[in-house]
C-alpha cells in the first residue's frame, strides 16, 4: 500500500463499502531519532485519511473536532463513521480519557459533534447493530481500570443510556452476526468462553466453553 501521510500510533480504523478503509487520529513521532522517543515528543493527530483500493491512493476525510488516540471507529455502513473515546494530550502531559463522539461524512469531509458517552472510555469495544444503534462495551477508564458498564447509542435521538453489562469485560472486538446478535470473544487475558448479546432483550448469554 502507499504510505499514509502522517506516521499514525495507536489510530482507529475501519473498513467501509465500496473497498475503503478508513483511519483518523493516533499518535505522531519524529521518524527520525526514534531512541529518543518521549511523552514530550507525542503528538496526538485529528486529522482523518481514507484508503481507496480502487485507485491504489490515500485522500483525505477532514479534521476531527480534536485529536484523539485509542480510539474506536464505527462504519456507519454509507459514508459516515462514528468515532467515540480514547484520550488526547499536549505534549509532556499523561493525557485525559475521553466520553466525547462525533461522527465524519467523508464524502462532505465534514465532522460534528454527537452527544458524549455516560463513561469516558479509553480502547472501547464497539459495533453497530442490525437497526442502526451502537453498542458500546468495556474499555479503560481515567483509572486505568476497565469501565465495568455498557451502553447504547440510540442514533435517531442522539442520546445514549447504559444497558445490560457482560459477565466479563475483555479487549476484543464484537461482531455483528447475520441474526442480529453480537458475539463477544476471547481478549487474551484469560478470560471465561464469548457471550452473546440479544439486542432485543438487550440480555448476555454465555457460550460453552471449548
């Protein structure tokens, strides 16, 4: 692939229709004198890149209201994308966990605000559902600890309200399956067999284990 045009650590990506891959924010080091590497060296990006297969080329999706990193992108499935959390910093601080969201019409190259998450939430999980809401699950809060709650973007009316929490919180990406249902697996920290999440009951199942 061409390169993207700035060095991105720790950027949100997401695959969209028609073969494009979207990435936004991250981190930006010098690419030279990487042994000097530093808190006070970080710069946290807000700008957005889209990756067209068609044209083997990278172009441009605008500029994020601020700069983000460990965040998470939502393919909204035309051509809008919802990113949602992560932390930002200047250069020397330790950075702050973000509740904020916006969503990105790359076409326009446009991006405005959407209402913020109940909890700041730094590498949420998150995935779209079969009726247009997103589902919000885990992620790292101020604390360093995991935000032990989850909620959902109801996209209509703009709000988000918490709804029934997993038994168990992991770090690993949830998938929509073709019934509607969201399956959660794995996350590499030892944790029990996936659950399934019932967006109708709103309700967690188990899986057996293997």
């Amino acid at each position: 692939l061409p390169a993207a045009a700035p060095f991105r650590v720790h950027p949100a990506r997401c695959a969209l229709p028609n073969g494009r891959f979207f990435v936004s924010g991250g981190t930006q080091y010098p690419r030279s004198g990487s042994a000097k590497r530093g808190e006070d060296e970080r710069l946290a990006l807000a700008s957005t890149e889209v990756y067209v297969a068609e044209s083997d080329h990278w172009e441009p999706g605008g500029e994020m209201s601020g700069p983000r990193v460990s965040h998470t992108a939502v393919a909204m499935g035309d051509s809008r994308v919802l990113v949602l959390g992560g932390m930002t910093f200047v250069r020397g601080s330790p950075g702050t966990c973000l509740d904020r969201v916006e969503i990105g019409d790359l076409d326009r190259k446009v991006w405005s605000d959407v209402a913020p998450m109940q909890f700041p939430r730094e590498m949420p999980n998150a995935v779209m559902l079969a009726d247009g809401r997103v589902l919000v699950i885990g992620g790292q809060g101020s604390d360093v600890n995991d935000v032990a709650s989850a909620e959902i973007l109801d996209t209509p009316g703009n709000c988000w309200r918490t709804t029934t929490p997993p038994g168990n919180f992991r770090r690993a990406d949830p998938v929509l399956l073709k019934d509607g249902r969201v399956l959660w697996f794995g996350g590499g920290r030892g944790e029990p067999a996936g659950e399934l999440f019932d967006p109708l009951s709103e309700t967690w199942a188990p899986l057996p284990l293997l």
